[in-house]
C-alpha cells in the first residue's frame, strides 16, 4: 500500500492531514473526514462519552476548545508528523472522537439558541420609546447593534473635542503673548510716565524748600498729627484726605450731586416763570408758546438724565445712586404749581380790597386823598 499525504482545508481555514488508501487504482477511493463534515450514512462506533474523554475534555465546552484539542492530539499521533508518539491507529481514534464531539456540541448550541428564541418571544416587551433611552439616543437596530454604534459614537466625540481642546489651548496661547506683551507696553509707559512725575513734583518741592517757601509754616519740623485713631484705616491716606478736605476739595460725585440738584431747581423756576408770564386764559398764541416752552424744557430733562447716567457710574455707594427725571411730570408739577399761586394771589387781593374799604370808611376823604397823592 502506499500512502499519500493530502492537504485539505476546513472552513475555519485550518490546514488537516488526512491519509487516504490507494489500493488497487481501478477502485474509487474512500474520501476521508474533513473538518466537521460526515459522510451520509455514517454512524459512530463509540459513545459521546467516549468521544469527549478520548479528547480530555468534558462535556458543555467551547466549540474552540475542542478544536484546539483535537489539533493537539492530531500533531501528537499523526504518522507524518514526526513525533515518537505517532500512531495511525489512535490517530484514526481521535478523528471519529472529533466528529462526534463537534456534531453533539454543534446540534445543543443550536438547540439552546432555538430556546432562547423562545424565551425571548415570551419575555415582556418594553416600549418601543424606551428602547431608545439608553446610548443617549443613538443608533438604530438590536441593542447589541447600537450598543457598537454607541462606542464608536463616543470614541468619535472624544476625538473632536480633544481636538478642540488642543485648538483652544494653542489659541490661548497666542492671544496670550499678545495680550502680555501689550501690557508690558502700557505698564512700562506706565511706570515711565509713574517716575517722571514723580522726579518732577521731588525737583519743585527741593526748589521750593531752598528758596525758603516753606519756612513761614507753623508746623515746620514737626511730625503731622494722627486725625484718627482707628487701627485699620492707614494713617497716611487719611491724612492726605484730610489735608484735601480742609482745602476745600471735594469729590467729582459730590460736585456732580450738587450741580444736579441746582439745574432741576432751576428748570422748575423757569418753567413756572415762563407759565405765569403767559398768564390765562389759553389762547391759541398762548398754548403754541407753552408748547416751545414744553419742547424745550423736555430738551433740558433729557440732558440732564445723561448727567444724572454719568453721576450713578462714579458714584462709590449704591444709596446715592439718583433716578432721571421725568418731564411730564415735571410740567404737571409746574401747571399745579401756577395754579396754587394764581389762587394765592387772587386770595391776597380780595384781601387787600377788604382792607381798602375798609380804610375809606374809616377815614373818608383823608384817606382818598393820600392814595391820591402817592399815585
């Protein structure tokens, strides 16, 4: 007999030696096994049993781990493989072991699968909407399906924004040597501009001391006094405030509190003036007059709400901060006001009438005669 070696190929793409007799050459050969492919109409000798301890395995292992034993057991007893345990014999054995272990671990995976299928038809079913509130809402298909979409939906996302991240950071980086290098230009200015001030205030002060301006002072060589006694407030600022304070300096809100205060008294004047000098009743000259007079006092509000803008940004309490002023109000106030003086007024000359009546009854002629005399 002679032997020849065939190299077949499962569909694992494992390579198989698989011995074949030739005996007479007008006789078809018997094919041999091939991977986990039998012949129809071949029936297994031994028992599953059998099979698996024929392997060394046991009973509810991996499809691959039955392949690596079987590959194992084929390098160890083949008679080409050159080993000094090889035996045709036990390695006819572990072939049908094989076939018969893959066959019985072949038909329960497929059983366990059809039964899970089954299961699964009569588990309780989520809503379809809830399906898709987990992976934040992304993918579509089977959870296993989206669960893969999910990851690499993230591995994406973390790639942008560590992209981002770089590009921020490098952007910072440029606008900030920019941005330092420009502040290191103005504080040097700064510090120059700082420095020759305070040369030149140091050179006056030096030529005042010697050409004696200082001599007539009261307190000359003398320490200044402590105005106040409060620990935490520096001695030396509160000096110099007070210094200012005496010499009649004041704060900019303080000027601009007080110069409000008088234009809005002002303007109320004006506008009564004005209403009085036109006097009653309205006429249609008259009410075009009182309309210019309007136009240009609303004209003075709205120049004087701008102040009042300027005074709340440099004002250092929120308290003194002052509301605009509205014109209609203030020309409202200002009609009342006419009107309480007109009523006033008229009082007062009843008043007078009484009183002139009265005189000439008293004194008669005398008395007609003196008015007479000082007209």
């Amino acid at each position: 007999l002679k032997w020849h070696c065939v190299m077949l190929t499962n569909k694992i793409g494992h390579h198989l030696m698989v011995h074949q007799a030739m005996i007479p050459r007008n006789l078809k050969p018997v094919p041999y096994i091939c991977g986990s492919r039998m012949l129809s109409g071949y029936k297994p000798k031994r028992n599953v049993k059998d099979c698996y301890k024929i392997l060394e395995l046991e009973e509810g292992c991996s499809l691959d781990d039955i392949r690596n034993s079987y590959r194992s057991l084929a390098k160890k007893y083949h008679p080409d493989s050159g080993s000094a345990t090889a035996d045709s014999e036990a390695f006819m054995k572990v072939e049908e072991a094989y076939r018969v272990v893959l066959s019985d671990a072949t038909t329960k995976k497929k059983s366990n699968e059809n039964n899970e299928e089954e299961e699964d038809q009569f588990k309780p079913k989520a809503p379809q909407h809830r399906h898709y509130l987990s992976f934040e809402g992304v993918g579509f298909g089977t959870p296993s399906q989206r669960e893969k979409q999910y990851m690499q939906f993230r591995v994406d996302r973390a790639t942008e924004q560590v992209l981002e991240y770089r590009k921020q950071r490098l952007e910072s980086q440029y606008a900030g040597t920019d941005l330092m290098k420009a502040k290191d230009v103005r504080e040097s200015k700064k510090v120059k501009i700082t420095q020759a001030v305070e040369r030149l205030v140091e050179d006056l002060i030096q030529e005042s001391m010697a050409k004696g301006d200082f001599d007539n002072l009261s307190g000359k060589g003398k320490p200044l006094q402590k105005f106040s006694d409060c620990p935490h407030i520096d001695p030396m600022t509160h000096n110099l405030n007070r210094i200012l304070i005496d010499n009649g300096y004041q704060p900019e809100w303080i000027l601009l509190q007080k110069e409000i205060r008088e234009t809005i008294e002002r303007l109320r004047k004006n506008i009564v003036a004005s209403r009085s000098q036109l006097g009653g009743p309205m006429t249609p000259y008259r009410q075009k007059q009182w309309n210019r007079i309007c136009e240009q006092f609303i004209e003075d509000i709205r120049k004087l709400n701008k102040r009042i803008d300027n005074f709340n940004l440099v004002v250092p309490i929120l308290s003194r901060q002052m509301v605009h002023f509205s014109a209609d109000k203030e020309i409202v106030r200002a009609q009342k006001t006419y009107e309480a003086l007109m009523e006033n007024r008229e009082a007062s000359n009843s008043d007078t009438k009484e009183n002139e009546v009265e005189n000439v009854k008293r004194f008669g002629w005398k008395s007609s005669l003196f008015k007479w005399l000082n007209l």
